[in-house]
C-alpha cells in the first residue's frame, strides 16, 4: 500500500492543545499510521523515499481533521423512529419502553439487524465518524456489519434481564456468559474492534448482572457502558425503590457501582449534587442532545459538567443521526438553557466528538487527534464545494482561531466528507465510497424499514408484542428468585 500524503491542507483542525488550526501543513501516512505533519518542504527533505512514492491527495481548499467518535449509538434502531406514531409516554418509562423500543429491537432478524445497521454506518462515515460505539442486540450480527463497513469499532452486546426479545431470548446468565465470549473472540482494540460490557439500564437489569459485568469488565481491561438517568420517571422510580439508603444514585455509589471505567450515556436528569459525587468517580459521560431533546424534551447539564471536570463525550443514539449534527447541538442548546453556568467553549464540541470520547473508551493513546505515530483516522471536507463554510478563511489565523471552531461546528452539519481515513485506509474519496456500494446498502435497508409499521401494528391489533416481560422494571434483586427467572 502506498504511502497517503494530504498535501497543503488549507486547514489542519486541531484542538489548541494539539496544534490548534494551522493552515498550509501536510499529512503523511504510511501504512496504519501518521508519520508527520510539517510543511511539504521539510516533509519532502525528511521522508523523501516515502513522499517520492506517496499518493497524493491535494487538500488545498479543503479542512483536514481528526476522525470524530460517535460515543454512543444504536446502529439497529433506524426503524424504530417509526415506532413514535404510536405515542411516547415518558410519564411510565416501562411501558412506553416495551411497545416504543422492546417490540422495534424484537422484530428485527439477523437480515434486517444487518442491512440496517450496516446502513446507519455509513450514514455515520459519511458525516464524519470513524470510530463508533454500537450498543446492540444479536451482537454477532452487528460485528459483522460493523466490520463490513470499514469503521473502528466499539461493540456492545446488550444485556438487560426484565425482558426478553423474541429474537435474542437469553437469561440472565447466558448474557454474561455470550458478553465474556465476544471479548475473547473481538476485543481487540489496537486492530479496530474494542467490545466493551454494556448493561442496558440500571433499572431493567439485575443488580447481580450489574456486579458481574463490570468484574468482567475489570478483569479484561475494557470498559463498562449503560444508559443512565436519562428519563425523569426512570430517576423517581429508582430513588423509591434505594428510598431507605438515600435515592438510587447513593445506592450505585455506595456500592461501587459507578467507577473511572465506566461511561454513562444521556446523564439528562443529573442534578448538580449528582454530577459533584460523579466526578469524584472518573466516569464519562455522553452528551446525547438530539434524542434527549427530541424525544426526552430534557438536556443534560454539559457546561458544569464540564466545569467539574467531567470527561464529556458526544454521541448520535440513533442510527439515522449523525455526531456532527450532535457537536452543533451541543454548541446551540447551552446557549439557550436557562442555567446559571451556560454556553461551553468553539472549540468544545470538537474536543467531545474526538478526544474526550477516544478517553471514555480509553483510545485516546491510538486516535482522537492528529499527531505522530497516532493511527490514521482522518478526515477532510472539500471547501470549494461548501457555501456553507464560505466564512472560513485563512486570514482569521493571525487573530483569533476560536471563530473557525465556531462555525465549523455551526456550518458543517449535514456536509458529508470528501475523504475518510480509518487505520490508514481510505473508505472514502472524492465524495464516495470506495468499495461499498452505498445506494445498493441504502435500498436494502429502506425496504426492511418500510415492512416494519405494517409487521408491528397487526402484532399490536392482536394484543402481541416482540418482547415479553420476565418481571417488573424497577425491581431489586432480593425480590425475585434469581435462579427461578433462568428457566422463564
């Protein structure tokens, strides 16, 4: 394979602590990795055998950066936005949970489970993404679409214990057992694929799976992921049922439960006591503010979890969303909040869509910048064919760089990429994919989501579902038979 040389980048887009934005540089690639970035001249004088030899891309009007990291998604679920004609019900999270997102997970086949999820990928690539976490059921499935895609991948198997899907129908037990086996078979994170121990919720799933999970997750040095108070019912219901040791956050802290290995997703219903006692913990967590607006009508407390010193990644949550959309929420939405501490920094987003989420899942020392010896995950847009960035110009370096991070973050969402670099391979160039065929994927997944209204509502018209219950949400261990709920 030939060496790649991003060459005369009108733009390289840094964060200020590597490098800032600096205008005129070069990147040159070889193999998996980034050798240098400097001026052509001193590239060529320093590594003339390979710059000699290299292909090369001419970024001269275009903006070089680091590839994003969609912290948290669900690469299955594009159908299940659908699911909202039915009605959201936040006020009793449990129901609206089994018909909204329980029946949508359960209908899928391993076919559709594919083509969707290989689809959402792409829209993801696309839009800038190289690194993607996908928490997902029939996980097998996800890792080869995943795989196929071509993305670095972070896979995380769901497991939740107060229902089971008609297509991924294990117990408790056997969920941990599948979790510790796709470590073995996948978990390799210096070769593209981290797979990590994902509980779904903490009130949908057993404590003891809880304590198991993150033992696993200590034991293999990988990281621990759940979806966590991201729904006000959900924080009520819990706090009733930890009543008598101080609410549910308490109880989880007391015993350990949340550690620097974990990384929470939404944390939109986290007071400000709450986030003081969370820092103190070293977890992540996961800006989610496209779903939680759209569907939560909530937003998580960002500018003070990032004055607390929270590590703050960014993610999409859903696969028909994208993480450049979500860095301009992210910039917009703490603009609005009626809050004491408002606003977060130009160049905040950037920092959560790259670096902050390669430290939630402890990459940071592989991607998340572009630096030497670093993997090469690149990425570049094409300014000749941007009027929505018109306002990036050159000049502005001199005096002051915090307003290209501005309206890049404010200007770019929804501009696909001219080029995408993932571990040295370029997935994309000149505006398309390289191997994959994208309308070919795109129709097949189109056709899975249109058959999946019409499947769900004659389930529905026969009082069915594609899930079952096993026993009630926001219910502790000690109140069930945990070896009776094996054989249900």
């Amino acid at each position: 394979m030939k060496p790649i040389l991003f060459k005369d980048c009108k733009f390289i887009l840094s964060l200020p602590e590597h490098g800032g934005i600096v205008s005129g540089k070069s990147i040159l690639v070889d193999g998996r990795y980034i050798v240098a970035m400097d001026h052509f001249d001193v590239l060529y004088h320093e590594y003339e055998t390979l710059t000699k030899k290299a292909d090369v891309i001419d970024c001269s009007n275009k903006i070089v950066m680091p590839g994003l990291i969609d912290s948290h998604n669900h690469l299955c679920n594009t159908h299940m936005n659908l699911s909202r004609i039915i009605g959201l019900n936040y006020d009793d999270i449990a129901s609206h949970m089994m018909t909204t997102v329980h029946d949508p997970y359960g209908w899928l086949t391993d076919e559709a489970l594919y083509d969707i999820s290989l689809a959402s990928a792409l829209n993801d690539i696309k839009q800038g993404a190289t690194t993607i976490e996908n928490s997902t059921i029939i996980p097998e499935v996800a890792y080869e679409a995943m795989r196929k895609s071509g993305m670095r991948g972070i896979l995380a198997p769901q497991m939740a214990t107060s229902f089971r899907l008609e297509n991924d129908d294990l117990n408790w037990k056997e969920m941990l057992v599948r979790t510790e086996d796709l470590i073995h078979k996948y978990h390799d994170p210096d070769n593209k694929m981290s797979v990590v121990v994902h509980v779904h919720d903490l009130w949908d799933t057993l404590e003891v799976v809880m304590r198991s999970g993150l033992d696993m997750a200590e034991h293999y040095n990988t990281q621990y992921v759940t979806h966590f108070w991201e729904f006000s019912d959900a924080v009520e219901r819990a706090d009733k049922m930890f009543v008598q040791e101080g609410g549910a956050l308490n109880h989880y802290l007391k015993n350990e439960l949340i550690t620097d290995r974990c990384v929470l997703f939404h944390g939109s219903c986290l007071t400000t006591a709450d986030i003081d006692r969370i820092a103190e913990t070293g977890a992540s967590i996961i800006h989610n503010p496209d779903i939680n607006g759209t569907n939560c009508g909530n937003c998580a407390y960002i500018p003070y979890m990032i004055k607390k010193g929270i590590n703050v990644g960014l993610g999409s949550d859903y696969g028909s969303l994208d993480v450049k959309t979500a860095m301009k929420l992210m910039l917009l939405v703490h603009n609005i909040m009626p809050r004491k501490e408002k606003g977060v920094s130009a160049d905040a987003p950037l920092r959560a869509a790259t670096i902050s989420g390669a430290k939630a899942y402890k990459l940071d020392h592989l991607v998340g910048s572009l630096e030497p010896n670093k993997l090469a995950d690149i990425i570049a847009f094409d300014l000749s064919a941007a009027p929505n960035l018109l306002p990036l110009v050159t000049s502005v370096i001199e005096y002051d760089t915090s307003i290209l991070y501005f309206l890049f973050t404010r200007n770019a969402a929804g501009m696909p990429t001219s080029e995408t670099m993932i571990d040295g391979k370029m997935i994309r160039r000149d505006g398309k994919f390289t191997e994959l065929n994208e309308q070919e994927i795109v129709a097949k997944a189109y056709e899975w989501c249109d058959r999946f209204i019409p499947d769900l509502m004659d389930r529905l018209s026969r009082n069915e579902h594609y899930a079952r219950s096993i026993y009630r949400d926001f219910t502790r261990d000690d109140e069930l038979d945990l070896e009776a709920l094996l054989s249900m």
